[in-house]
C-alpha cells in the first residue's frame, strides 16, 4: 500500500469516528420538519420578514398586471389607432415596472440586516455550546467538519431565509394567480398550459429525495477538506521537516477530487430537473400558441385576448424555471441545518445540583410575590439550617490531626514524618472505602475513584481504578508513572475536563461534582504538558489565567515565576503577538508561558502536568527555584518524570495499571519500590 493510500485510510477512519452524524436515516428525514427547527431564531425578526414575503407577494402580482395592460391596448388603442392611448398605455407600463422595482428592492433591503443577525446569532450559539460541550466531544469530532458547521453551513442558511424561503411562497402565489387569469381568458388554452403539471410535480419528487443525499455527502466532504487544511497548516513544519508536502499534496488531491465528483453529480441532477421543468412548459406554451392563433383566425379569440394569454404564460416562465434551484437550495439548507443541530444537540456538560439551585433560588427571586426583607430572611433561615445539619461533630482526633496540619504548614515544612508516610510504602495497598460525608479531609483526596472513557465499551477494563489519594492542605505531589499508565487523564478529572465514572474527588472536603464549573476552575489552575497558545498578544495569554482585575504587576509576577524573562527581549514586550498556536516561539519558551498562565491567579490548587520537559538543566533550575515559593502557598499535584521535578514536591505517588501502588517520599520510594527506582534510574523514556 502507498503512502498516499495508507494516509487516506488513516484519515477515513479518523473521519468515521469524527462523523457519529452520518447515519442511514437522513434519507427519511422530512426536510420541512429540518427547517422548522430554524424558527426560534426567526421568530425575533418574523415581523420584518412576513412583510418581505408580503411585499415580494405584491411586487410578482404586479407584473402580472402587464399583460392585462398589454390586452387592453392592443384590443383598444392599437385596434382603433389611438395613438394617445397607446402612449398613455405605455406610461401604464412604465409605471407599473417602477413599482415592480421598487418593492423587490424594498424585499431585499427588508430582509439584509434581520438575517445578518440570524446568522450572527446562530454562529455565537454554535460557539457558545462548542465551549459548554465535554472534552469527550470534541475527541470525537474532526475541527474541519465543526468549522465548516460555523462557517459555509450557515452562509447556505442565511441564503435559503433570504431567497428560496421568500421565493417558493412568492413563485407559489404568482402560478396560481397567473393560472387564474389564463383560465379566465381562455379555459381551454389553460388547460393545454396545465398539461405538464403532473409530469413536473412528480420530476420534482424524485429530484428532492435523490438530491438531498449528494447535498449531505458534499457538505460532509467539504468539512473533512476543511480538516485536512487545518491540519495542514497546524503541522507545516512536520510537513516540510519530513518532506512529505508531495504525499500530503497527493491526499489532498484526492479528497478534492471526490469533492469535485460529488458537486458534478449535483450539477448533473440539477441540469436533469432544469430541462424537464423548461422543455415541458415550452412545448405547452407552443401547442397552446398553435391553438390561439387557430382561434383568433376563427374568430373565437380576440387578438387583444392571445396576446395578454400568451404574455401571463411567459410571465410565469420565471417562476417555474426556479422550482429546480429552488429545491436545490432548499435541500442543501435542510442538509445545512441537520447538521447545524447535529451539534446544537449534543448534551453539554451536566450542571450540577448547586448550579440548578442557584438558577432556581435566581428565578425565585425574581418573583413578584415575595418581597426583597422577605426572600433575604428566608435565604438566611435555610443557610442556616443548611449549615446546622452539615456541620459534623468534630472528634479530638480529628481536631488534633487538623491542628498539626496547620502548625506545619505555617512552620512551611516540607518532608513528612515517617510515621506518616509508612502505610504508603506497601506496593499495593487495599482500597479505602469513600468517607461518609462530613469526614473528608481537606485538601485534595480522590476517593476510589475510576474511570473509563464514556465512548469505550462497558466490558473494557477502567483507564483509571479505585484511586485513593490524599494530598492534604499546602502540600504538593508527585505523580508518577510509566508511560500511558493514565497520569494525565488522572489530572483532567480534577478540573472536570472528564467525568469519574465512580467515586468521587474532593476540594477541601466539598465534592467537586457538586460544585459549580465555574467557581471550580477558579479554585484549580492547569499548566498542559502540551502548551497551547492563543494568536494573542504574550500579555493576553498569560493573563488568562488570572481575573479580569489582574494587571501588570501580577503578569510581571508570573513571567518572573516562570523565568520568561525573554519576552523583554520581544519586538513589543508583553504586547507582541504570538502566531496561531504560538508556533513563532520556541518549545521551551512556550512552555514557561503556559507555566505563568497557571500560576498568575495565585490558584488555591495547581496541577502541573510535566511542566518542564522543554526546559533546558538551567532554565528549569531557576524555574524550579521561582516554583517552589509559589508550592509553599498552593496544593500542587505535579506529573513529574524527572527526579529534579519530582524533588519539588513533599510527597510522591506511584500511578501503575490504573492504580496507585505507592505513595512516599521520594528517597522512600527509592529505597522500598523497585518500579519507583526504575523510573527515576532514567531508563523509562520521558514520553508518554
């Protein structure tokens, strides 16, 4: 298999698990029920555009006017040589086209501005929900194809509500009207007109069933092109370092090439219902020419007559030809929508019980019924039952265990006693049952927790299980582990960036599940293995991290923490841009950026995962250095490969097969645990 084979293969299935949309019931989805799902975001501009529709209804009825106007002067001044009333039949006509022209463009400025805001409004939902959406989610999904949702899927929308939507009532209208006053001029020949309406009605079935699955499978690949774009430019160094732009160029041929087939394919079917919709009607528009003028030279019709007849029929040309593109846009917006909403639907991250609460108590405030002196007093009374009921009864063993927790922390001491760290040193300690609620400890502590990705299947084994770990009020620890044994998924459940699937993990004894996501991820800082940067300025970045209030003695802070001194030596300091994902700067220095991100609030808890691999020995040094004042005032869970890393912590857990199986200091570890020993010795590879 070539290199350009084995990449479209990788990529299809990537693509496969990055579409869970496609599914086999779109060929029975009803397109009017897709595009009624697009009415709460019309309906605040309803008004505006039932009055387009009004007057794009008035503007097509008026050209129907012409034609009567044209039988009258033909029958009347053209008859009878009336010269002034063929010029008074002209300024009719005149008139009549002014009018036409000014409504159609009264439509089109009625309908600009309200449907620029749909889709506005429609785009920073999207965004919206995209950020409120888990990490699970977007695992799964390819960002092309969420981007294209964003940007070519709404255009089609907003095209559809501003021309088909409009359009197909207004073509509607004027064919039955048009269709009226050719029976009323002459039944027969309407009839003759009418033959091709069966042949037409079905066309056009058939047309909306088959075109409706090209428009999805083009939508789908310009969303997977979109992908290969993206990730092309993200990885042009990999790219270039390895000279694969042939191979990349060649897959990405290919995907534009099936691109191009499938838009031919629509072009073929569109070209396929545009001649059956124009051939027909103009072999009627004939045979019924045919017969008028046989009837005017009988003398059964008037010229004046045929003349008006066969003018509304060409009148009606128009809004027949455009069934076809009509439909065509009209499938692709219901395709646009389905997949719109296919993320729209998603489930968000759950909120918890506090979160609910707070939205209740929020509405229930607003409540005309009951007044401020009242609700205040009633809040107060169930605060303090609430704390009453809470508030467990505190032991002396308890109260002394506290008391030491703070004398230590205050005399800022950072090895712990033997005494406390021996139950740790057994390899495999048996699991500790979740304490009943009151009891916890404060701090971080994980209480048997597990977890299993939510897309794996329930008889897999868990990624993480029976996780028990305490790390108490100021300290910090190390994580470690060989590679994939789950240490970064470990820290991702902290600031729920994943879901446990059982246990719980708590924050100085308060269960972070029931906390809002909010108030939770300004407790917790996070600084990736993997640092991601904003096209921002250096500034902008790192204060991300810190509230809206930070300003630059709190930037200058960081950076000192992070000994990213080098961004003085920038074109504009801290206000330089950073490229897309910050790939202007080196490794390293992106890393200390992404160091100064986390530690800028002052978190009351900080994980660090790996937060010097790109460092070089001096720079983390100093780093280290810098790091450990900022340790002494935080609870710090740290990833660590390093043993220089693993010295900043009081503490080292030992993470294998989905379990911790040590916890200790680090000369402990080293003297009691042979896996320990041998991830320090340096012959496990820092990556994971």
């Amino acid at each position: 298999m070539s290199t350009t084979d084995a990449a479209t293969k990788d990529r299809a299935g990537t693509e496969d698990r990055a579409k869970p949309h496609d599914r086999a019931d779109h060929a029975d989805r009803s397109t009017v029920r897709s595009l009624l799902r697009l009415w709460p975001y019309v309906r605040p501009v309803r008004a505006r555009l039932f009055t387009a529709a009004f007057v794009a209804v008035l503007a097509s009825l008026t050209g129907l006017v012409f034609p009567l106007v044209m039988k009258w002067m033909v029958d009347g001044p053209v008859a009878g040589h009336d010269t002034r009333g063929v010029w008074l039949g002209a300024l009719y006509l005149l008139l009549l086209g002014i009018a036409e022209a000014g409504l159609f463009g009264l439509r089109r400025w009625l309908v600009a501005r309200p449907l620029a805001g749909v889709e506005a409004a429609m785009r920073a939902d999207l965004y919206r929900h995209l950020q409120r959406l888990p990490v699970a989610f977007h695992d799964r999904w390819a960002s092309g194809q969420l981007l294209s949702r964003g940007t070519t899927d709404l255009m089609l929308l907003r095209l559809f509500l501003a021309f088909p939507l409009t359009f197909l009532l207004v073509n509607s209208v004027t064919i039955l009207a048009g269709v009226a006053i050719m029976l009323a001029q002459e039944w027969t020949l309407g009839l003759v007109l009418l033959a091709p309406a069966v042949p037409v009605i079905i066309v056009c079935w058939l047309f909306e069933r088959r075109y409706s699955e090209i428009a999805r499978r083009s939508q789908d690949q310009v969303g997977d092109l979109t992908t290969v774009v993206e990730e092309s430019v993200l990885g042009i160094r990999i790219i270039k370092g390895f000279g694969r732009h042939r191979s990349q160029a060649r897959a990405f041929r290919e995907l534009s090439r099936t691109l191009r087939g499938t838009e031919l394919a629509k072009a073929r079917l569109l070209a396929s219902i545009w001649a059956v919709i124009v051939t027909l009607p103009e072999l009627a528009i004939g045979a019924a020419l045919v017969l008028g003028t046989v009837q005017v030279a009988d003398g059964h019709l008037s010229a004046g007559t045929l003349v008006a007849f066969l003018s509304t029929a060409l009148a009606l040309r128009w809004p027949v030809d455009s069934i076809g593109f009509l439909l065509a846009m009209s499938q692709e917006a219901a395709t646009a929508t389905e997949r719109y909403f296919e993320v729209m639907d998603e489930d968000e991250e759950a909120e918890t019980e506090t979160e609910t609460e707070t939205e209740t108590v929020a509405v229930r405030g607003r409540t005309p019924a009951v007044t401020d002196t009242e609700q205040a007093t009633a809040d107060l009374a169930t605060e303090t039952l609430t704390v009453h009921e809470q508030t467990p009864a505190v032991t002396d063993t308890e109260q002394a265990t506290a008391t030491l927790a703070v004398d230590r922390r205050a005399a800022g001491s950072g090895a712990l006693p033997a005494q406390a760290s021996a139950p740790a040193q057994n390899s495999t300690p048996a699991p500790t049952p979740a304490p009943a609620a009151g009891t916890c400890s404060g701090g971080l502590q994980f209480h048997h927790v597990q977890f299993r990705y939510p897309d794996a299947p329930t008889d897999t084994p868990p990624v993480l299980d029976r996780i028990d770990l305490h790390i108490r009020p100021g300290e910090s620890m190390a994580l470690v582990g060989a590679t994939g044994t789950g240490k970064t998924t470990l820290t991702a459940l902290i600031p729920r960036l994943h879901e446990v699937t059982s246990g719980r993990i708590t924050l100085d004894g308060e269960d972070i599940a029931q906390m809002p996501r909010k108030t939770l991820r300004e407790l917790v800082a996070v600084a990736f293995e993997e640092p991601t940067l904003f096209s921002a300025s250096v500034g902008e970045n790192v204060l991300m991290g810190a509230k809206d209030t930070a300003g630059a003695a709190e930037l200058d802070r960081a950076l000192a923490v992070a000994q990213a001194d080098f961004t003085r030596a920038l074109p504009q300091g801290t206000d330089t841009q950073v490229g897309e994902q910050g790939l202007s700067l080196s490794g390293g220095q992106r890393q200390r950026l992404a160091l100064a991100r986390a530690v800028v609030g002052n978190p009351r808890f900080l994980v660090l995962d790996d937060p010097l691999s790109a460092l070089d020995v001096h720079t983390e040094a100093a780093v280290e250095a810098a790091l450990r004042r900022v340790l002494a005032e935080t609870t710090a869970l740290i990833v660590a490969h390093r043993p220089s890393t693993v010295l900043l912590a009081d503490r080292v857990a030992l993470l294998s097969g989905g379990r911790i199986t040590a916890v200790g200091t680090h000369h402990e570890l080293l003297r009691t645990n042979a896996e320990y020993a041998h991830l320090m010795s340096g012959t496990e590879e820092d990556d994971r």
